[in-house]
C-alpha cells in the first residue's frame, strides 16, 4: 500500500512540474506572438510610407525619404537624430 501512495505522490508532483512548465511555455509564446506582431506591424508602418513617398514625388532628392525610410525600419529607435530628419525628408531650397 505504501508503494502505491509513493508513486501516486510521485506523479501529482510531477503534474505539477508538467503544469508550471507547460504555463511558462504558453507564457512565452504569447511574448513571441506579441512581439511578431508589434515587429509586423512597424515593417507594415514604414513599407506604408514608403511607398507614399514615392508615390508622392519623383525628384531628384527622392533618395532622402527612401533612406529615412530604411533606416527607420532596420533601426526602429533611429539612431539618427531627430533634428536631422526634417533635413533629410526635405528637398534642399
């Protein structure tokens, strides 16, 4: 009888780490999912203004928006100061 008692305490306690560890790898799917998403939706985001601006215009200087474009999709936080933007998104006077 004691045999039965120890395996049947053996395996609730085993559900159990079954449990924890199948909540954690929910957990983190849902963190991947979100992120994806969040990731998806700003390449969506910048490819949107991208093809707005040229659409927009065909100058010679259609090059900037492309480039702010760019880089704001492979560096979202834009290492380019924001001061800068404005220069490079507009045509030179």
């Amino acid at each position: 009888m004691e045999l039965f008692v120890s395996q049947a305490r053996d395996t609730r306690v085993l559900q159990e780490d079954i449990h924890s560890s199948t909540l954690r790898l929910m957990d983190a799917v849902h963190q991947l999912t979100q992120t994806t998403h969040d990731e998806l939706e700003s390449i969506n985001q910048t490819t949107t203004v991208l093809m707005q601006n040229l659409q927009r215009g065909h100058d010679k200087y259609w090059w900037r928006s492309v480039l702010v474009s760019v880089v704001q999709l492979f560096f979202p936080g834009s290492l380019l100061s924001p001061s800068i933007l404005p220069l490079l998104r507009s045509s030179p006077s």
